[in-house]
C-alpha cells in the first residue's frame, strides 16, 4: 500500500499587542518548516498583512467586530483553498478584568486539497475565552466568570455542529480542529467535556509533556523560570479525525510574537480501506491530572465547594 505524502502543521496562539515585525520574522521561520500554519488574534490589520508570503496563502476573514481573530496559511504548492468561512459561535458577551467588553467567539474555517493526492482536509481554528479554571476563575466569581462558562459552552456546541456539517457538505477526508481552548488539556475533566461535543476526534497531545507548558518553561526561557517541572498547562491543542498523526505534537522554542510557546505536529491521510490507529475515547499518556471538574462544569459538588472558599464571597446565584 502506497504511503500518502505527509504534510506538518504548526501553531501558535498569538499575542495581540507584539508587533507586526515580530510576528513576520516568526511566519519566516515557521513557513520554511511546514506547509500549513494556524494562528489566533491575529486582529490588527499590519499584523494580518504578514500572512501573506511569497508561494502561500491564508484566510483571515472580518464579518464583525473581532471576527478576524484566527488566521490560517497554507503552501500554495502543496494545498489549494475550495472553501472559507468564519461563523459566530456564542450569542453572548462578557467583561473582561480591564473593564473592556469582550464580544463574540468566533470560527474560522477552511477546506484544503491536498494538490498531490487530492485529499480534501476541513482546518478550523477559534479562541475561546480565558480566567474560566484554576486560580483565574477564584477571581473572576460572579457575572464576568458565568458569562466566559456559558460563551465556552454554547461555543464548544456550535463549533462542533459546525465542524461535523462542513465534513459531510465539502465532503472532506479529514479534519483539524484547533484552538487556544485556555482550559488545561492535560485534566482529564477537560478531555472529556471537548469530546462530549466531538465525539469522533482524537487529542494530538497523545503524551503530555513533562516539563514545560503552553505559557512556561521550553527553550530560551530565562534560567529559573516556571515550566523546570509537571504540571504545567497545556492549552493550545488540535484535534483530528480522518488522519494518522507521524510525529509530535512538539512544544517549540518561545518566540517574539507570542506569549504562548508554538507546537508542530506531522499527519498523513489514511488510505482506502484503513481505520484510524487509535479510538477517540483513548486519553493521553504522560504528565495527566485527574482534578475535580471546575465550577459546574461536570456532575460533581466542586462549584459548592469553591464557592465558600472564594476570596471575593458568595459566588451568588445559580452557576450558568
């Protein structure tokens, strides 16, 4: 059986406020070692500009306000564009610390053929939002916390609605499902709250790391800087179906332009007639946690519990 052409994927949940030069320096490197790159906030029109590089293309379409935050890029030689869409996923905003008004989760999508074997892969990226677990949510009790549970929620149903009718309408063989999901992958609860929506999805993150996260440690990090142990935070992820995953996912060096470390990862399609390697339910390997879900997010006490143990008092109300 002949070996379909392996493609590599990097991602990197961006920074908004780094500069547009960073984040071309950044693309430079990252496009000379793969043939598909996903980004998000990406909303500023200079720093948009610099997805477009000679022999790519990319898509990072504005329907609204922040609408653009996602971006993603593609060689020209290796995948052709037949299809792009962004699409509102949250009905509902909320308050960020700084008192501005966050406004809506948004997907951007796009399904690429393979030019070589004709593979057709559905790509589709989002941001959900952030301070929804651990020490952040302790801070953020009460309208502005239950109004990022409930944008996630209502995000995570439509996203995975979204994703399943595209597949079957552009009659793809495969799919990426890619996010800051800014909710810690390697806690089981969160695996499980994802795949309760994609069912039919794999976790890239296969063998969490043990040492270094998605916003601590790796290379060039400053000496004695977090990250030198377990237990740091994964929050940047893909999900896959319809593919084999070959290598990775591999956290990368911290860059300029980011907060958030970059990762790639290798994937090649399956051929006729084979089944995917690993079951959906499969959880991943290595430095993986087993907390209690936080606040209301599964079918435990915790959120009663957190509750009376907040800084800020009584959480107030019915949890959302």
């Amino acid at each position: 059986m002949a070996t379909l052409p392996e493609f590599k994927h990097i991602h990197c949940s961006s920074r908004y406020d780094r500069s547009p030069e960073s984040l071309e320096a950044d693309l430079d490197d990252w496009m000379d070692h793969s043939s598909l790159v996903t980004l998000t906030e990406i909303t500023n029109d200079r720093r948009a500009a610099t997805l477009q590089e000679k022999g790519w293309n990319y898509y990072n379409a504005r329907i609204g306000p922040d609408s653009d935050n996602c971006g993603i890029c593609w060689r020209l030689d290796t995948w052709k564009r037949t299809y792009g869409a962004v699409k509102r996923l949250s009905t509902n905003t909320f308050d960020r610390f700084n008192g501005m008004h966050n406004l809506y989760i948004y997907s951007c999508s796009v399904v690429l053929k393979h030019v070589t074997s004709g593979h057709k892969m559905l790509v589709s990226v989002s941001h959900l939002p952030s301070h929804i677990e651990g020490d952040h949510g302790l801070r953020s009790v009460g309208v502005g916390w239950e109004g990022r549970k409930r944008a996630t929620r209502q995000a995570l149903n439509n996203w995975a609605t979204q994703v399943k009718d595209l597949e079957r309408k552009q009659h793809c063989d495969g799919a990426l499902v890619i996010a800051d999901w800014n909710l810690n992958l390697k806690d089981q609860w969160v695996w499980n709250l994802i795949h309760d929506q994609f069912t039919t999805y794999r976790l890239a993150w296969n063998q969490m790391p043990t040492a270094g996260g998605a916003v601590t440690g790796g290379p060039s990090a400053p000496q004695g800087a977090p990250g030198v142990s377990t237990h740091d935070r994964i929050i940047d992820g893909t999900l896959y179906r319809g593919l084999k995953l070959s290598d990775g996912p591999n956290l990368m060096a911290r860059v300029r332009s980011s907060d958030h470390r970059p990762y790639n990862e290798s994937f090649t399609f399956l051929s006729v007639g084979e089944k995917e390697p690993v079951d959906p339910h499969d959880t991943p390997s290595g430095d993986v946690k087993h907390p209690d879900p936080w606040w209301g997010f599964g079918d435990t006490m915790t959120d009663e519990i957190y509750a009376l143990e907040s800084a800020t008092g009584d959480a107030g109300g019915e949890v959302l």
